[in-house]
C-alpha cells in the first residue's frame, strides 16, 4: 500500500488543520478508531516555529478569548492537510479508515520500529524535515511524537509565571523526562501508550489523552531530544536541524505578531531571555550526538534524500510478507495441546452438514450457526477454571458443586464475521461486555489490515474470549492477539473460540502464542490458494448476512448465489 504525504510547512499548518473540528468528536459513541498508512501526532508546536511558550497548530490566536476551550491535539495523517481525516480518536475508540498493516513478523513477534530522533533549535525547521522524509519514504504507518507533548504539570507558582511570560519552557527542567522515557520504551517495543495533552492556553495537561501505538517508523521530534542519554538510547537514527539564528528569529516574530497578536518588543525580550540562552547551553551541544546534520531544514533537499535512502535500507532488511509464511509453516503431525476440540458426537456432525451444505436456505443457515456457535461458546467457557464448593438445596442438603473463579470475563469479536458469535456469549455470560476488532485483508497487499477496535480500558484484568468465525491461516487472528497483548493482556488470559479452523492455522496460532487456547468445533486440513478453508464452510459472513455476489448462469439465464 502507497501513499502520498503532504509536507506541511509553518505557513500552511494552521490552516489546514483548521478545518477539522476536533471537539466534535466528544459526540462520538465512547471508544477508539485506527486509520490511515502514516499517522502523525500533531504536537502542540506549530511546525518548526516552535517558541519557549510553543502552542498548538490549532489554538486560538485571539489572545482576548484565553479561556475558550482549546481543540483537541490528534493523530493525523500528513497525506491528508487538504483532505479528508483518515483517523479519528475519542477517549474510547480509534478508527483507522485505510487499515494498519502486520507491525509484527509470522511468529507473532514484534517487529521493532525504526525510530529517528530530530532535534534543532526553536523554528529551525524540525517538523518540515520530518514531514518530507515521511513523504518520501512512502511507508505503511509512520507515528510522529512531539517533545512538546511532555511539558510538566505546573504549580501555581509557576503557573502564575507562564501566564507573564516569564517561565522558560525551553529549560530541561520543564520537560517530564521520565515520561517520555517510558512512553518511547512502549513504543519501541509496539506497545499502546497514552501521550498528554498539554493545553498552552491553560498551561496544563489537559484530563484525556491521545492514543498512540508503535509503526514501522517512529519520529520523535523537539528542542532537546537529544539532551538525556536514556531518550538517545531508543534512537537508531539521530539528525540535527541546523538553521541561521536571524532566520529562525523572524519566523518567531512573524507567527507570534500574526497569529498571537503579542507586541514585537514582548517576542524579542522572551527571545533574548530564554530561547536564545537555551539554545546556546542545552541545544547546540547535542549537535554531537547527531549522525546526520541538516543545514537550512526542509529547504535541504540532498540530505532528506540520503536520510530517505538510509531509511529505507534498514526498513528493507527487516521487510515481510505475513500471509503467504503462515501458510507454508511447517505443519506438525500432532495437534497442539492448547487445541480443544468439541467433541464430534452424531448432533455436532449433523449442525456441520447443514451449514457446509452450499444448497442449504440462508435462514436455515443461520439457525444451525447459531446452534452450534453457542455449543461452541458453553464448551469454552467450561474451560475456564473452576473450584469446587457446597451449598445448600431447597431441602437442606448440601451440594458439592463449581463454581467459576474468574470474575471478569470479556468477549472480543474480529469483525465481521466474529460478530455472529456476540449474542451467543451475552445470553449465557449474564451483564458480559463485549469489545470489537476490525480486521480487512488488503486488495493490494493481500496481507491483513486493521482499521478498528474498541476494548474496555481496563481489558487487561479480563479473561478474553476471542471470536471469529473461521481461522484458515491465522492471519486476522494473530493480528488481533497482537492487539490484545499490546494492551497488556496476559497471553494466557486469552481464548480463540471459532466454528471452524484449518490445520495450518491452528499450527500458526499455537506457535506464535503457545498460551492461547484454541477452540473450535472443528479443524479442515487444506487451505486453497485464496487462503479460504477446504472443504470449508464458504465465506461464512457472506453466507451469515446474505452479501454472497450474484452470479449469471449462460446456461438457465438465472442469477444465483
């Protein structure tokens, strides 16, 4: 998958980001949506015009409405400064409307990202550096992490400062280093993190936060990326934006006299009194660590390029194609033994034959799904651990029986098809929350993609039962393990329950994640070369909700399923 990335330059940034309305999100059902190829986390500093008061690209410039709500700071994709918005985040749910593909390789294990540290002084250009080399390397999924997104929480001292513009935001000591670190780390290993809001109307962290999860391409921009040795640790790329200070200091004079309506003499004494100092004793001396110096930022077009080529390089010695490795595994004779199969009594055989029955009516279909997905369903939660204990009939005798000892159970559907198996999990888990996963393969690709999920926030103290109807290579059903895992879901906390699985898919799953049980009703041996089970049950979604494509007959001149 391709796509173009818009370079977003100081000039332009705010007003194509002034079109997306943000706050109109919060009327969104609560819970969180994944998008497009390269997301970007649009940090509160505009562009490279950063100052020691850096605001968002989206604040209000009127500085008489100070206390007017502040919009949202969101992941956005830099193809898009003129188009439609290809995520969309509230505090519960993320939506990615052209999919994320695989971030991890065919045993399930993550793939690290490759992680690029940008650092100059303010306005020198660091985020038009970054945009161009995202727009020039053309990866699936970029994440661009913003220094200014770490600002401490200010006391009241120092609040009442910042609103005289006389605390230095450009000291190291306003920065939350300790923060940062721990987020880059969970980055790095394709964790979910949850990266502050730091409203510089208000000068606090704002209450909701912006999730962000690890890319085959992480950049992490700022004025002082490079000032801790622990962040230059993480950094496998690290480049210096060099720019004449008379340039960068016009750039502020301009956006803060336009677009803050502050007086010139304001801009030039803060400049000389923090900026111009903080560049001099904590910036410029980092210009050491960097492996790469780019004079005159994104005006440098030879040295984005032999960044891009380098890049790329290393992107391509860690390249794969998931699908096709999962279907060549090397497939063992023996079952695993986390593999629970339904036992094939005469009544289970008979609930198979009518739904592989390609002649059997859409309505009868569905009744004998149903039928058999809630046996399935009853089957694995007869698997979870259970302790004996006694209680007392109605005629006062005592009962030796089980009960079970998890307390939180949630189910987790790969839609589309998982979503079938929901109403037979609510109907015997009594008040069970239920959380989605979208998961689409590619037309291009071919490999997986995901574009949606929506999990409880604390999902990593349930016990998961994940649905999908059928598993053939394991694909979606490794990527949405993956998902699980990287909110922090014990791998044996997590059930695959499905209708019908393929040899090789199982093998997949049981290797990539030995703790995960696998249960199923049951396992085909073969997988075609569309990846589809066989014998099979057909596209049981198609076949489910009535979507199966019409086919004309030359010969009856009828059209058929």
């Amino acid at each position: 998958m391709e796509s173009s990335l818009t370079s977003v330059d100081s000039d332009d940034s705010n007003n194509a980001l002034e079109d997306l309305e943000i706050d109109n999100l919060n009327d969104i059902p609560e819970d969180v949506i994944f998008g497009h190829q390269e997301s970007i986390l649009w940090s509160d500093e505009n562009d490279e015009n950063s100052d020691s008061r850096p605001r968002s690209a989206t604040e209000v410039r009127d500085p008489r409405v100070s206390l007017r709500r502040r919009r949202r700071t969101c992941s956005l994709s830099a193809t898009i400064s003129t188009e439609r918005e290809p995520i969309i985040r509230t505090n519960r749910r993320t939506i990615y409307t052209q999919g994320r593909p695989p971030w991890y390789n065919s045993q399930g294990q993550l793939k690290e990202p490759f992680v690029i540290g940008i650092c100059g002084g303010s306005a020198s250009g660091k985020t038009t550096v970054a945009s161009k080399i995202i727009k020039e390397l053309g990866v699936p999924w970029v994440t661009l992490l913003s220094l200014d997104s770490f600002y401490k929480v200010l006391n009241e001292e120092q609040h009442n400062l910042a609103c005289n513009n006389e605390y230095n935001f450009d000291h190291p000591d306003a920065f939350d280093f300790e923060l940062l670190s721990k987020t880059l780390k969970r980055l790095k290993e394709g964790k979910k993190v949850e990266v502050p809001i730091y409203n510089f109307v208000t000068h606090r962290r704002e209450t909701k936060t912006t999730s962000m999860y690890g890319a085959n391409v992480l950049i992490f921009e700022g004025i002082l990326a490079f000032h801790r040795k622990d962040i230059l640790n993480f950094l496998d790329m690290k480049i210096f934006v060099d720019a004449d200070p008379d340039i960068r200091l016009c750039r502020r004079l301009k956006r803060d006299i336009q677009q803050r309506g502050r007086e010139m003499k304001s801009v030039l004494e803060q400049y000389d009194r923090y900026v111009k100092p903080a560049f001099e004793y904590y910036i410029a001396p980092t210009m050491a660590h960097a492996d790469i110096i780019v004079p005159r930022g994104g005006e440098n077009k030879v040295a984005i390029d032999l960044i891009v080529r380098h890049v790329q390089t290393q992107l391509d010695a860690r390249g794969f194609k998931l699908r096709p490795k999962l279907v060549i595994n090397a497939i063992e004779s023996q079952p695993p033994d986390t593999l629970q199969l339904l036992p094939p009594t005469p009544q289970i055989r008979g609930l198979h034959t009518y739904i592989r029955n390609r002649n059997t009516p859409r309505d009868e279909f569905i009744f004998y799904s149903k039928r058999l997905i809630r046996l399935v369903i009853e089957y694995a939660l007869s698997l979870l651990p259970y302790l004996p204990v006694t209680v007392d009939t109605p005629q006062g005798v005592p009962y030796e029986g089980k009960l079970c000892s998890v307390k939180k159970v949630c189910g987790v559907s790969i839609l589309r098809a998982g979503e079938t198996m929901e109403a037979s999990l609510t109907e015997v888990c009594k008040d069970i929350r239920v959380g989605k996963i979208l998961i689409q393969t590619s037309h291009e690709t071919g490999e997986p993609e995901l574009y949606y999920l929506r999990l409880p926030k604390d999902i990593k103290d349930f016990q998961i039962i994940l649905m999908d109807a059928t598993v053939a290579t394991g694909a979606a059903a490794m990527m949405a393990i993956r998902v699980l895992l990287d909110h922090d879901v014990p791998e044996g906390n997590i059930s695959l329950v499905s209708l019908l699985m393929a040899v090789s898919g199982v093998h997949t799953i049981a290797y990539a994640f030995p703790e995960v049980k696998i249960v199923t009703t049951a396992v085909d041996k073969e997988i075609n070369e569309k990846f589809h089970v066989v014998p099979g049950i057909g596209n049981f979604g198609d076949r489910y909700f009535g979507t199966e494509p019409m086919i004309c007959s030359f010969e009856t001149k009828k059209w058929k399923h």
